[in-house]
C-alpha cells in the first residue's frame, strides 16, 4: 500500500493507541515460500468437502475442511510470522489463460500482506474472538458494482464496495482502464480517485518494482455479537462515519493485499488491447469476482496489545513494541498438504472442480463443487489423533470437524415458474452455492455479500420455453405476494435519472430483482419500479424525460437472480402498479415471463 510522505509521518511513531481523531495500523507479515496450501479447500462455505473452487490459503496449520471454533488455536505453526496469530486468511487463486492455445497455468502468490487498522473511533476495538468467521465479496459477480470503480468501506459513503484489483506499473503514461470502459467488455472500471485502481482487472501489464497485480479485499469490522462466530451471512457490518450500532463489538479492519506474479505471462499476451488473459479459480474472467475469508485464530491477549499499543504501520505487526509470544523463523516455511488429491498447479485444460470460465456481464448461477478423492487421514475433517501434513511441526491431535455448524436440512420443494409446459423432475440431493446474502444484521440490509451453502432435494415444477410467436400470454406473471404490478417497458434512463422517488434504493448488495425492487418500491408508496444495469433498482411515480426504447436495451441479467431481467445500461425495466396501464406488446409478455419469477 502506498502513501504520501505527510500521511507517513503521521505514523512515525511505533507505539500510539488509536483514538476519536486518527486511524492506526500495523501490516501482519507472512513467511516461507509460498502460503500455508492452495487447495480446494473453504471451511466456512463448504465444511466438510472440497470447495467450488481453489484457495490460496495463510495462517495456522490446523486448517482443514471442516474447524471448530478454537481449531485454529491448536495449530503448531502459522505462516504468520507473528507467532500467536493462528488464524487463517484466504482468497481465491489466480490462473493464466494462454491466449494462443487457450491453456490454463497457475499463477504464483508473489505475496501477500494482512493489514490490521484500528479505526479512529469513540468505540473501544477489541481482539477478535477465536472461531470468527467472515466472508466478503461475491464469486458469481461478473458485472461491476452499480457504485462504479471506487472503493467504499463505510456505509456514510453509500452501499460498502470493498472489492478492487490495484495494477502498479514502470510507466503510467496511459490510462489504467480505458476511460470510456463500461466494464462489461473485457476490461474493468478506473477507481475515479485513484489512478492505479479499478473494480475488475485492467488490460495493463503490472510491472511495478516487488509490486505486481494486487488483489484487495477490506473487511467490515462491526460484529453483531447476538448473530454469533459461525453466521457469517449475518454477523458483520461496516461501520458508520467509524462507529459501530450500539449493541455492536467493534474489531480492527482486515484488509487483504494479495499480489500474484503476473510479470512472468508479460510476453505471451499484448496489453491496452481491452482484454486481458487472467482468470480466478472460480472461472471469473473479470475480476468482479474476487472475495476473501478469514477464521480467528488470535491469542486474544497478544492481539489486544497490539490493538492499545502499536502503531508499526508498514514496518510490521513484527516491529509492535512488547509483542507477546515472539515471532516465527523467517528462514523456515510452515505448509500443509492438501487433502483433495487432486493437480492444481502447473498447466491444465480445465480448472479444478472443473470450473468453466464465465463471460462479462454475465452473472454466474450457484453450482455443486465437481467431486474430487479426499486423502484419509489428511487435513480433511480433522478427527481426533489426526493431523495436517506438511513440513511444519503439526498438532499434536484436532479437535473434531463441526465449527458449531448445524447439519444442513433439505427446503421446502420449490418451484420455477417459466412459461409452457410442465414437467416433474425429481433432483437427488447435492450442495449448492447460492447466490450471496447480506453481510449485516438485521434490518441493515445492503452492508456487504457472501455464499450460501444449502442442500436441495425437491421435485421441480419446470415450464418449458414459449417460442417468441407464440400466443400472447393472458396474466402477467405471479407476483408472489406484490399484486397489481404490471410490466410497463424498456425505458432510456439518464445520469439525472427518470425515477427520482427513489435513486439505488438500498436492497442489498448484489441481492436486486425485479420481485424485491417492485416490493421495495410498494412498501414506499410509490406506482413505479425500475431495474437497471443488472443490480440498480430506482422509485417513483412518474417517467421524468424519458421514452420507450428497444426491448434489447434491457437484457442485463438480475445480480440477484440470474433468470431475471433487469434493464441495461441506462435502460430501465419499468413496472407500474397503475391498473389501467395496458400490457405490453406479446413478443416482450413472453420474454419476461421466460425470465421472471415473482
């Protein structure tokens, strides 16, 4: 992280608590060569079997597939190179997509650094409680946030954008992103105040000196201590203006710097082309994509000192004065092996679990993890008398597999309301990651997004296709308890905006449909709702300076359901409650009741 010679100084000092009027800070440093494991391994999504996709992976060695909450304190080394920081850090790796033959390679973590702010705040900061777990960020994203490139970590700044890929380079002489990108073309969108990022991935080669492309991940820092460690869909928020709701527990914000050595593929593809060659290892060709865990680990004592003590900065977590427990050997590694037997670096045609590689623009629906051995004995659920294997020293034993997660139990049957025929369709039971849910609490909706990990086992009712020259269809769709809506058309919006009851009304991130924004609007008292931009959902009662546009203007799908349409580019998808309005021509009733489930 880079910052100018004034703000430096404000951090000269090594020991200074934090307080009401300035932000402190120390960058927790890791060790050895490489991270701990990069495997298909995710123990808070998926606990219990291979995750979708593969993880690089940090921290405490007693990491495994499924941990309960005070696993990670039996760990007996830590790619920390503070010792009594057991927990465990991880994001998503990063793959090279050869442009020639289409061949996947791994890329190499070059490194990556956790730092720890202590917020200026009139709260108290407090250690985290071991067996936290948190979650942020959105793997099915394959649009940009509907906040554009900038980086939004407090809610007075509008709905949280904590997600955002940074590219240092020798020569800055040309633009980053391309200034007109839209973001849904190859290529991501310029942080409007900072020229060296962007939401997305540039087109540009990132050859900064020791700083090649970098993923950044900031997480929220207020725990709703009545959701508990385990319910990461619930248990966090970002603060407001630094502060916490009351009732709240105020801990320090993690932010993520994960750089991968992506100077090495700088031969084999041609940069500022609108197109780039990397991919996550959840198939993400955008970046938009990127998301991180994190699972406490903390000697509670040690990370309160550090909390009330040290201002190291970057110098390290390792230069805190008083530091309790000492540090690791530099010179030495602390890894594990992974317990998937299966090959996720070097050059592959697919990626592993068999991840097919996405589209811009184009959200991804949730999908079982492709199955994969399991290594008996490895760092899989990690039963009693087992241990990770790896050139650290290991534990001694792991406490059962559980983290306090309770079996996952099958829904009630659910029901896809297409257009056509029907069809019964009996489903065997498989996992699925779903679209993301709130990272907040409560009624704080919109504060943030993470994974969904349930168990389906229903018979589907599912309705087949209606060609486009079919007859008009005589209802408008089920609305599923929003009655009297009905579809109005596909209307040009402007930057003024045409809906003005309501601008980006707040539903969640990466959470808007048309169901919730018509809801939204309603519970508001307004006649119209629109969707725009896969993501945006904007009120009101009347069309303020715009026309009917062409049906294919509206053809992004809902962030929060993907067999939605909501709108395009400055393009709305109108509904109105207005009874006497009259329905649309057959060829559009069609389309979106192909696409539409109220």
């Amino acid at each position: 992280m880079q910052f100018s010679a004034a703000l430096l100084a404000t951090f000269a000092a090594s020991a200074s608590a934090y307080n009401a009027q300035s932000r402190t800070f120390a960058v927790n440093h890791f060790y050895g060569k490489g991270p701990l494991v990069t495997a298909r391994m995710d123990p808070i999504v998926t606990p219990g079997g291979p995750s979708g996709h593969v993880h690089a992976v940090q921290g405490g060695n007693a990491f495994a597939l499924s941990m309960t909450d005070a696993q990670a304190l039996s760990s007996t080394c830590t790619s920390s190179l503070v010792k009594n920081d057991k927990s465990n850090y991880w994001t998503p790796s990063l793959y090279f997509q050869d442009p020639t033959t289409g061949e996947l390679e791994s890329v190499d973590m070059f490194y990556m650094n956790v730092y720890y702010f202590f917020e200026a705040t009139t709260d108290t900061i407090e250690a985290f409680p071991p067996g936290l777990r948190m979650v942020v960020g959105n793997p099915n994203l394959r649009t940009p946030p509907a906040t554009g490139g900038k980086s939004i970590i407090d809610l007075s700044g509008g709905v949280p954008q904590p997600i955002q890929w940074v590219c240092p380079r020798s020569n800055t002489n040309t633009p980053l992103y391309p200034p007109n990108s839209d973001g849904l073309h190859g290529v991501g969108i310029q942080d409007p105040g900072n020229a060296g990022a962007g939401v997305g991935f540039p087109d540009q080669n990132c050859d900064g000196y020791a700083s090649p492309l970098r993923a950044d991940v900031h997480f929220p820092s207020c725990w709703n201590k009545t959701a508990g460690l385990t319910d990461y869909k619930n248990n966090m928020q970002f603060p407001t203006n630094g502060n916490c709701p009351a009732g709240f527990v105020h801990l320090p914000h993690l932010f993520y710097e994960v750089y991968w050595n992506t100077p090495v593929f700088a031969s084999r593809w041609t940069p500022g082309q609108g197109k780039q060659p990397f991919v996550l290892s959840n198939g993400d060709p955008t970046g938009y994509g990127l998301h991180g865990d994190f699972l406490a680990g903390w000697d509670v004592a040690t990370l309160t000192q550090i909390i009330n003590n040290c201002n190291a900065g970057d110098s390290g977590m390792d230069k805190c004065p008083g530091l309790i427990g000492g540090l690791n050997d530099p010179s030495t590694s602390c890894t594990i092996t992974s317990p998937i037997n299966e090959v996720v670096t070097g050059t592959m045609s697919k990626l592993p679990g068999n991840n097919p590689i996405g589209q811009w623009g184009v959200p991804v629906a949730g999908a079982a993890p492709a199955p994969a051995p399991i290594i008996s004995g490895g760092s899989g659920t990690s039963p009693a008398g087992t241990s990770p294997a790896g050139t650290g020293s290991q534990p001694a034993s792991s406490p059962a597999a559980g983290g306090g997660k309770s079996t996952p139990t099958a829904p009630a049957p659910v029901t896809d309301i297409k257009s056509g025929k029907i069809q019964t369709v009996s489903v065997i039971p498989y996992p699925v990651t779903t679209e993301p849910a709130n990272v907040g609490s409560g009624n704080n909706v919109g504060t943030g997004n993470t994974l969904v990990t349930s168990w389906v086992s229903t018979t589907v009712n599912e309705y087949t296709t209606v060609t486009m020259d079919g007859p008009s269809p005589t209802d408008a769709p089920s609305q599923g308890g929003v009655s009297g809506w009905n579809y109005y058309g596909c209307y040009q919006d402007t930057r003024a905006r045409v809906l003005t009851g309501i601008k980006l009304a707040n539903i969640g991130d990466h959470e808007v449909t048309n169901t919730k924004c018509i809801a939204y609007c309603g519970a508001a008292g307004f006649s119209m709702a629109g969707t725009e931009y896969g993501g945006q959902c904007f009120c009101g009662d009347q069309l303020v300076g715009s026309s009917k546009i062409a049906e294919s203007k509206c053809s992004m799908p809902c962030e929060g359901d993907a067999t939605q349409t909501c709108g395009g580019g400055l393009a709305l998808s109108v509904y109105t409650s207005n009874s006497t309005t009259t329905k649309r021509s057959s060829p559009h009733m069609r389309r979106h009741l192909n696409r539409i489930s109220f």
